[in-house]
C-alpha cells in the first residue's frame, strides 16, 4: 500500500492540503477499539444506525439493495474496514479499498486478515487490495487500471472531506467516474447541508448541537450566508463524541449532483436519514435488522434503543445512489 498521498515530505502545504493532513491525523489516530470500548462508546446507537452493526446499519442495507454477488468494489474513504462484513455477505468478488490515514488501512488490513479481537473470524472469500492515498487529490484510475472497471464504488461519511475546494470535489468525482463501469453504481452518506445550514441559522451563535455532537462555524460566517458563486471551502468543525473532531466542508446538494452529472455520474435517490429509516423500516425484507437496533422513533416514546440527541444527529446525514451513464451490463 502507499499511492502517493505523500504530505510527511512535502513543502510548501497549501491550505486545503494542511486540512486534508488534520483529517488523516485524526482518523490515523482513533487506534482499533475492543468490543468493550465501543460498547461503552455514547454514540454506541448512532453508530448502529450509521452501521446497523452487523447487518444493522443504513450502509447495509444500501449495500444490500446495490451490491450484486461477484461484484468489483471500490470502497473510497474505507477507513478501518468497518464494511468489510457487509461486502462479504453480498458475496463481492473483488474488494479494493482506499483511504488517506495510514493507521486505519493498517486497521483494516488487520480486521481483513482475521483479527482475534474483533471479529473471531477466518478470512474474507473475496481478495482485496488496500491503498493509502488522498482519493481526492489523487490520479486514482493510474494506480487502479488492472483493478478497473467496478461494478459498484461505495464512500461512506467521507465525501464531504472533497469539497475544501472545487479541484479536489472534481478529483473524487473524476476518480469515481473513470473507475466505474458503465451502468455501474456509485453508494455513499455524507452530512445533510440544508439540515446543517437551517440548524446554524435557527441557533443564536455560530455553535450548535447536542449531547452527542456539535457542529461550530468559524466567524468568517457570522452573517450565515452562503453565496452560490462560492459554495466550495465552506467549512465547520464537527465534534461527534467519541468519533470525530475535525474539519468538515458542506456540501450543497443540488450542486454535488449537477457537478456528478459533468462527469456522467445520476443521481438515482437521495434520502435524509430520517426519511430513509421510516422507509425502509416498513420492508419485509429489513425487519430483522430493525428487530436487531431495536424499535426506532423519534426517542421520546421511551421504547427507542437510540436517545432523542442520537436520533437528532443522525438528521444530520442523508445517503445517496448515483449510477454511471451507459448500458446497464448485459446478462
Ligand atoms: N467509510 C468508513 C466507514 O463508513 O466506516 C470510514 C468513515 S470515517 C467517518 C471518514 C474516513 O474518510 C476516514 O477513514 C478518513 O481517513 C477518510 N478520508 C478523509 N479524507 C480522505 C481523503 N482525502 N482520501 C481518502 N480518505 C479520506
């Protein structure tokens, strides 16, 4: 592994490079936890939700609902490896996964090969190949070409880290596109930026948030306006406990898909969390992994596993499918 994300030796860090650097600092530095620790976690429901754990989370079951057996999978942003399971259980052929923090493709090659701790399980039917590497900054398809084409390309809660500036959203989104096959799908949640804007603009001050997490923009912003002409480098710091601190850029829906659009990339569905639980709760299909996160609701009804703070910031995120223009693949 190693394709060039490269800051250690650099000089003269640009602005953007410098926070793509604090991203992978942070996330290099959150060491595999046990079981117990994450158990213990505050946010152990939300990262259910986020993760339905095993076979409980809202990847799953866009995973579920996309991935086809034998499947080719690009896991942008793959982190630890924390779908590794999901991917197994849709029987992929071929996983490879790519990630800007050193620690966590080490985290994850361990979690691939059998951990003791985690997983108690022999390895996974499907090869892989890790990659450490900035996906937004880097020529990916150079590196890919004997993995190329995917069927299917995944980024889960990472998309957003693209947009710092317009150069680095069009490098993902060209990445995406050039690995993809035609007809091929490309999944992935990130954070919700007309939830985060109209919660910046109900709160008095420049903070907001709950139990669990809290979003500050920097005064730069105090106007809370945000100009079309400039809708790249918008950035918060995002403070989840006991998962992520570190800087965030919002990213404008509409615009995420008309720039997807240039690079033959459609948009097929878009759902806030909210509406996409409520929707898919009611599915046969799912029920068991609802059954397993237990009754979910707005938090008030005291039944929900998940506190009404959780619920609140899992409004924060939304989950999008997009496919790559040309004919589906023949049968
Ligand atoms: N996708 C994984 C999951 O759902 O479990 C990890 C999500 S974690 C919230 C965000 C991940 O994005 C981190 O692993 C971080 O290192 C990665 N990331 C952030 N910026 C990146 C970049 N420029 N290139 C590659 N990975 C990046």
């Amino acid at each position: 592994f190693g394709a060039g994300g490269g800051y250690g030796e650099q000089e003269g860090y640009s602005e953007e490079r410098i926070s793509a650097q604090r991203v992978a600092d942070h996330y290099s530095a959150r060491s595999n936890q046990t079981l117990e620790e994450r158990e213990n976690s505050p946010i152990i429901h939300l990262k259910k939700l986020n993760n339905w754990s095993h076979l409980r989370q809202i990847k799953s079951v866009l995973v579920q609902l996309y991935a086809r057996p034998g499947d080719c999978v690009l896991d942008l942003a793959c982190g630890k490896g924390g779908d590794l399971i999901k991917w197994d259980k849709a029987k992929v052929g071929y996983y490879v996964g790519v990630d800007i923090a050193e620690g966590s493709i080490k985290d994850c090659m361990t979690r691939y090969n059998g951990d003791s701790d985690q997983q108690r399980r022999k390895k996974f039917s499907f090869p892989a190949r890790l990659i450490c590497a900035d996906c937004y900054e880097t020529r990916l398809d150079e590196y890919l070409r004997e993995d190329a084409p995917f069927d299917i390309c995944s980024c889960q809660f990472a998309m957003h880290y693209s947009w710092s500036t317009e150069a680095r959203a069009r490098q993902a989104l060209a990445n995406i596109s050039a690995l993809l096959r035609p007809g091929g799908t490309f999944i992935g949640t990130m954070p919700d930026a007309n939830v985060i804007i109209k919660r910046l603009r109900e709160s008095e001050g420049m903070e907001f948030g709950n139990s669990v997490y809290c979003i500050t923009f920097g005064e730069e912003y105090t106007e809370k306006k945000f100009p079309a002409s400039r809708p790249f480098g918008i950035k918060y710091k995002f403070h989840l406990e006991d998962a992520v601190d570190c800087p965030e850029w919002v990213v404008p829906f509409h615009l995420f898909k008309l720039l997807a659009e240039e690079y033959d990339l459609e948009l097929v569905l878009m759902k806030n969390f909210h509406e996409f639980v409520h929707d898919y709760v009611q599915r046969p299909e799912f029920a068991d992994l609802m059954r397993r996160l237990g009754p979910l609701g707005d938090g008030r009804s005291g039944q929900s596993t998940l506190s009404q703070d959780e619920w609140e910031a899992s409004y924060l995120y939304l989950a999008f499918v997009l496919r790559k223009r040309g004919p589906p693949p023949s049968q």
